[in-house]
C-alpha cells in the first residue's frame, strides 16, 4: 500500500506483516488512526535540512507504533522515527 506523500508518484510505503484476516483488519484501522500523525512527521521531514529521499516506508509494529524509516538527500543516512 502506498500514501501519495509527496506526490503520486514517489510515495510512501507501509509494509504489513500479515498473519489472518484480523491481523489485517488490526493493522488497517491501527494506519488509519495514526494517518494524521504521519502526514505532519512527514511533511516536517520534507521542509527539515535533511530531506528524505523517496520513498519512505511505514513499518507497522506489533505494540501498535508505526516506525517511519527513510534515507536523507543529504548524508544518504538511514534514520528511523517511532509514531506512537
């Protein structure tokens, strides 16, 4: 599944670990809670010093945390935020 975060065509990943239907329907409503808090992490990392380089991935977490990982523009780092 992919968000049009910055655009429709370099999106945002989430990545689901899927193990039943609840599971699924679990990590669908946990995404649609937290969407809004993504959307501003995200949009403070595209105005941050050190932007990510397209596409970010979501990773949802079994605590229910959802872990924003991306690579910066500028050092090509790998850095690592925790949505609660």
């Amino acid at each position: 599944m992919s968000l049009k975060i910055p655009d429709e065509y370099t999106g945002t990943n989430l990545h689901l670990q899927i193990s039943s239907e609840e599971e699924l329907a679990w990590q669908f409503a946990n995404f649609i809670i937290r969407l809004e808090k993504i959307e501003i992490e995200l949009n403070n990392l595209i105005s941050s010093e050190k932007p990510p380089l397209f596409p970010v991935s979501l990773l949802s977490q079994e605590d229910g945390s959802i872990i924003v990982k991306y690579m910066d523009k500028m050092d090509l780092e790998i850095h690592e935020i925790t949505i609660e």
